[in-house]
C-alpha cells in the first residue's frame, strides 16, 4: 500500500514543491497528504494551491499552548491518513507529544552535517566557523534540536569567497535531492532504524 506523505512548512516552500513534484511524477511512490503551514500568504502555500494539495494555515497564536496548536495539526494530519510528515523548512520546534504521535515517521532536512551547526542560521554558523566543507543532512526528528537518527547526507565545498547566499544556494540544491530520495526510500519500505542508527536496505 501506498504511504501519504504530508508536510509542515513556514515558508518559501522549495523543498516541499521538489518533493510534491516526484510524488506527482511517481519518482517517489507515494500519495499526497496535507500542507500545514504556521505562518500566513507564505509562498509554500501558493505552491500548493497551484498544484491542487490541500492546504491549511494554522495559527499557532489562536492555540493556550504549543501542544494545542499540535494538536490541531495531529488531528488534520490524521483527516489525510498521514504516515509521513516531512518538516521542509518549517521553523517551529516540535514537542515531545508531537513527535511521540509520529514517532520516527517524522523526517526533517537541515542545511549543514549534523551534528554540527544544528538550530537556525546553519550556513552562516558553518560560514562564521571556516569549515570548508558543509552539505546537508536528513533524519528522523526525535526530542532534541536536529539530533535525531540520520538518513542520508550530502557534502558540497565550502569556498573562500562563499557568502551566506552563495553557500545556501549551493546545499538548497543537494537538499532537494537529499530530501527526495529520503522520502523515498522511506516510502518503499527501504529504511530500518536502531536505536539512533539508520540502515538502508539495498
Ligand atoms: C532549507 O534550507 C531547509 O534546510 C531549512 O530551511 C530552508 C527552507 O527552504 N530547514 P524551503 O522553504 O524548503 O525553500
């Protein structure tokens, strides 16, 4: 059977829209769920209403509590048959209640080499830092801030000249990849984890 894939977004939406094109191209073999949004007219949203996927903003601002606002998403999540939720570019720290409703079905993309530079601004830490080599970084979302099992990764080069921008278009392309071919190996059943351990099954 088919796994429906849903996403939580914030923003611009790039990893989302690379991700819906391979479900609907069936590179990916999945169904579309739901788009969730925490933050209002971001061009995620727009994206998904082009390409016909039901989409909601939830404003985590009518919700007493964070674990109030997720539960209005687990509930939406669980009106679309959602086995996946993939966390593209969403900018809210998800709860222990969250993440125990998905426990391990809950795959995030970050843009360094984790474990270094978790939390925001990730290539300007690895930038500030003088690696000189970042890339980016798939795995399970668990309790902590992008310490979660690790699915896949991908290095690009860091150069002398690298500004924010030159260094985070550089990773947001292998991300797009990284993060297909995550949701994708977790859709064909490819992906066995242990403890915090992830094995591919070839
Ligand atoms: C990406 O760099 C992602 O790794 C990070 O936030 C950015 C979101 O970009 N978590 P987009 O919304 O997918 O275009």
């Amino acid at each position: 059977m088919k796994k429906t894939v849903s996403f939580l977004v914030s923003g611009r939406g790039s990893n989302f829209h690379a991700v819906a094109k391979a479900i609907m191209k069936g590179t990916i073999p999945a169904k579309m769920g739901v788009v969730i949004s925490d933050t209002e007219g971001v061009r995620a949203l727009d994206i998904a209403q082009e390409l016909s996927i039901p989409s909601f903003f939830i404003n985590p601002k009518q919700y007493k509590s964070r674990q109030e606002h997720e539960k209005a998403m687990v509930q939406l999540l669980g009106e679309y048959n959602t086995d996946v939720v993939v966390t593209a570019g969403y900018m809210r720290l998800l709860t222990p209640y969250f993440v125990h409703e998905f426990k391990n079905k809950i795959i995030n993309i970050h843009p360094a080499l984790l474990p270094a530079f978790p939390g925001t601004h990730a290539q300007r830490q690895a930038l500030e830092y003088g690696v000189k080599i970042s890339g980016c970084t798939t795995h399970f979302i668990d309790e902590g801030t992008d310490s979660g099992p690790i699915i896949l990764q991908k290095a690009v080069p860091v150069y002398d000249d690298d500004t924010e921008d030159t260094l985070s278009a550089r990773i947001l392309k292998e991300e797009h990849q990284l993060l297909i071919e995550s949701v994708r190996l977790f859709c064909k059943d490819k992906i066995v984890i242990k403890g915090r351990k992830v094995y591919i099954v070839r």
